[in-house]
C-alpha cells in the first residue's frame, strides 16, 4: 500500500494456495471469491464465485483509492472516494494444459468514517464473462488507520460537539 499524496492511496495484492492431497471440491483453490454471494473478497472480481478451481492458484490486484470529499463538522464524519481497479489470476490442476490468465477491471465509489477502518462500497467489475456487480463493508483488501490522510479532532458549536477534519501538518 502506496499514499500516493494527502488524497490517494494506491493498494496492491498478490496471493494463492496450494492444495495436496485428496480434498473436497469446495475446499479447492480458487481464484473469484472466498466466502460466496454478494460481496465476496476473493483475489479476481468480475467473475462468479468459485467460477475457476483448481489444486492451486495465483491472483493478483492493484486498487487506486481516491478521496474526492469528507464531511468536517459531522457526528459522524465521513469522507468519499472513487476506485478503479485491474486484477489477473489462474489456477492450475493435474492434467491441464491451459495457460489462460483470467482478468478482471472495474470502477467502484466508497464511503469510510474517518479514524476507522469502517467503509462501504459498490462496484462494478468487468470480467471475460461479462458485468458484476459488487455490495461490501469494508476495502477489498485492507488500508491501514496509519494510512489515513486526515486526522478528527472534537470540536464544539451551539448547536453541539461535532468532530473536525484536520488534514496532516505539511513538512517546511
């Protein structure tokens, strides 16, 4: 994970597994999807999950993350930032021969409250089979509180407490 500067963050991931041995065909190494239906964070979007099994598999994502907004004098202060992603991965089993890497790219909107690594998302991902679309709580695959390119402070006014964004001091 990259800041890029006070409003980006550049995120990449590469993963997989291996398998041997006898085991169920739902325990086998896949590359779209880890835990089924709406929302799953498996290592390629844009396909079904579970779409591609095998006895291994490699994947691997890059996300730019861009904080276009935030809320500053909030009860719950958020901020706002728009996605673009590319991934690719494959999985191997005895016997095949293929060498057909499976990619994935897409755009998506998020939604975090500040100082936590609470967030909501929607995207939609563009695989060789076509648009899914993509409901989750939380970054596909982590951002770091330390990452953050703002900070909270509580605040006051007549009408209540509300937290305040301060962006971070700039070096001299």
């Amino acid at each position: 994970m990259t800041s890029l500067n006070a409003h980006s963050v550049l995120a990449t991931r590469i993963g997989g597994r291996v398998l041997w041995g006898t085991y169920p065909w739902f325990e086998s190494a896949s590359i779209s999807g880890d835990s089924g239906g709406i929302g799953s964070t498996g290592g390629v979007r844009g396909y079904y999950d579970g779409r591609f099994r095998g006895d291994s598999s490699l994947y691997g994502n890059a996300e730019l993350r861009w904080w276009i907004g935030h809320r500053k004098k909030a009860v719950l202060p958020l901020r706002w930032g728009v996605t673009a992603f590319g991934e690719s991965g494959r999985v191997w089993y005895a016997g095949e021969d293929s060498k057909t890497w499976h990619t994935g790219y897409g755009a998506g909107v998020l939604v975090q409250l500040i100082g936590t690594p609470m967030a909501v998302g929607a995207s939609l991902a563009n695989g060789t089979e076509g648009l899914k679309f993509y409901f989750s709580g939380g970054y596909s695959f982590w951002e770091r509180p330390m990452d953050l390119p703002m900070d909270m402070k509580m605040a006051t006014s007549d009408q209540g407490p509300y937290y305040q964004v301060v962006p971070p001091p700039t070096a001299p």
